[in-house]
C-alpha cells in the first residue's frame, strides 16, 4: 500500500506529509485495517539493558514526539517505540519550512527544534494509550534554557516520564537547538550525567524498580571527543549509548538543492559515518555496555550491518519514509537470516 502513497504523500511537502501518514495510520488502526498497512514479523527476543525486547528494530524519537500514536506505531511490529524528544515546556520549535526531502540520496533534513507539546501531554498520552510493548523517552531542554542550567531541565523530564517508561534516552546531540551538543565536553558531560545518574538511582528506589538511562550521542565527533565521552560512561555506569543522532555534514550530499539547508542529515548518507561512530564506540565500551545503532537504515542488510558493528538493537526512522512498513519486518527477517546463517541453521 504504502509503494501506491508514497508519490502523493512526496507531493506535500515534507512535515505536512509527516502529519497526514501518522492521521492516516490512526484511522486505519481504529478501523482494524491494519493488515493492510503492515504484517508484523515473527518474534526474535533479544534482551538489553535488562530489558526483553520482543525483536531488535525499534522506532527512533523524533516520529512520534508526543506519543500521541502510540497504538497505530505499536501495531507495525516493533521491538521497541521511542518517543520525544520531549522538553519540560512546550515548544513550537523552528519556524517553517524545517524539514526537506533529498530523493536522490534517500535522505532528510530536519531542523524541527524539539517541536513538542512539553512533558506533561507526553505523560497524559503514555497514560492513555493502550500500548504495552517496550516504551522509550527520550528527554531535552527546553530552547530558551542556557547550558548553565540545562541539567535541570532534563531532571524535571526524568522525574515526570520515569514511571511511564522502560528506559530513558538523553538528548544532548540534536544539532537543531543552539548550544545543546556543547554537553558532549567531557569535562561538562562528566557533571551532566553524575547528576542524572543520581537521579536516576534516587527515582528507582522511589519506585521500586530501576530504568535504564541512555545517551544519545552526534556522529561529528573527533576520536578525541569519542574517547572523552566512553571514558565518562564508562567511569559514570551509564546504561547504554544510541550512535547516532543526525550529522551537519554535507559532503555526500553536494550539489543537491537542499543541501545548503541548515539542520540535521538523516537517510542513507548518514549510514557510513553512523556506523563507524558505533564500531568505534563498541570498542571503546568492550561487551558489556549495551549500543543502539541509528542512521541510515534503509533495507533488512543495513539493519544486519549495525548489529556486525556492534549494536544490540537498532533503530528506524528515515527508512520508513522511504520504504514504508515493511522495512520493520524486512530487518527483522534479515537479521534472522543471517543469525541462522552463522549458526549453521
């Protein structure tokens, strides 16, 4: 369904497009047309941060940033939905237009701006869905909190969204809020995340149950700023990393018309630089920290290529404007195969 759509919905421009596929994707859950839009794949449990992931390809944040469709995403056979980013006060985010096609190279360009309803509709929606699979949040600051204060914004998210969560994804690597990828500095990283990670632990004894904390982190980053940041996550008992948020550069995309654009590039030009980024993390991490790869999966063998590098789960959201639904179950069987083919199965 979604090969006969796609030149209607690539008509519109892109965030209109955006709103029209997820209305439509409601409608059609409410009205149990949903075999007609996807079949959901066979399980192939997987079990991170302590967590039992029904399959490994989850839907990255920026979807769905007000979980305002989390039945109908729910319904299109991922492991795991991840929503927001998500701040403490609503935001309208950058002024439109904001986000820009790229056909040819199967890519986008956003510079939304944590565009969201605040943290509280967020909690308000979680509350009323009926959704039951793995739930991650991912948390930000607000525009208009300067970096000196940032870290209270992300504590008043963790304290609202730790209840409603399986785990709790920080955003300091969207390049679409000024400043905010400054706390990627290992020295301001270091306070940034020891406070979190007290909170975090503070909130799971309230609870009675501890949630994983993860760090989203860009993929413009030197080897340096890569080896500050593992030894922090090291030295601070951080959960899990997702590599990668989406980059600023524009090499592979020279010469198209939007590539000028200022903002964030996902889609395939990303893969390459994405999937180094996690390589060079798993080995900077060893085994034991738990990686979501993200950037650039556009078919069942990108998604495999992630887990090769490193990765323990992995993450969609450009693909699926490219190709749909059906990317969910095609990297899940992918991944089956090739687990079977090492297997000897």
């Amino acid at each position: 369904m979604y090969d006969l759509l796609r030149p209607l919905l690539f008509a519109l421009d892109a965030e209109t497009a955006h709103r029209l596929t997820l209305y439509a994707l409601g409608v059609a859950h409410r009205s149990n047309l949903g075999r007609f839009v996807a079949t959901p794949p066979d399980e192939l449990p997987v079990t991170a941060f302590g967590i039992r992931f029904p399959n490994p390809v989850g839907l990255a944040a920026g979807l769905d940033k007000n979980a305002a469709h989390l039945d109908e995403l729910g319904a299109l056979g991922f492991g795991f939905i991840e929503v927001g980013t998500v701040t403490p006060r609503p935001q309208p985010g950058n002024p439109r237009p904001r986000m820009f096609r790229l056909p040819g190279h199967e890519a986008i360009i956003n510079r939304l701006g944590f565009n969201n309803e605040g943290v509280d509709a967020l909690v308000r929606n979680v509350e009323a869905s009926s959704y039951r699979g793995v739930l991650g949040i991912n948390i930000g600051r607000n525009k208009d909190t300067p970096n000196e204060r940032a870290v209270d914004d992300y504590l008043f998210c963790l304290e609202r969204v730790y209840r409603h969560a399986h785990y709790v994804t920080v955003n300091i690597s969207s390049p679409n809020t000024q400043g905010l990828r400054d706390l990627q500095e290992e020295a301001t990283l270091r306070r940034f995340v020891e406070t979190l990670r007290e909170a975090q632990e503070r909130l799971g004894s309230q609870a009675g149950a501890r949630k994983p904390m993860l760090l989203k982190i860009a993929p413009d980053l030197s080897e340096a700023e890569l080896d500050g940041i593992a030894e922090v996550l090291r030295a601070c008992g951080i959960d899990g990393v997702i590599c990668t948020n989406t980059t600023v550069g524009r090499d592979a995309v020279a010469g198209d018309p939007h590539a000028r654009e200022a903002g964030g590039l996902s889609g395939r030009p990303l893969f390459a630089r994405s999937t180094a980024v996690l390589r060079g993390m798993r080995a900077r991490l060893g085994a034991d920290v738990p990686i979501v790869g993200v950037g650039g999966i556009l078919d069942g063998s990108d998604a495999a290529e992630k887990l090769e590098a490193g990765a323990n789960l992995v993450q969609l959201y450009s693909g699926l404007i490219y190709r749909g639904p059906r990317l969910v179950t095609e990297c899940v069987d992918e991944i089956r195969r090739q687990r079977g083919a090492a297997h000897g199965g």
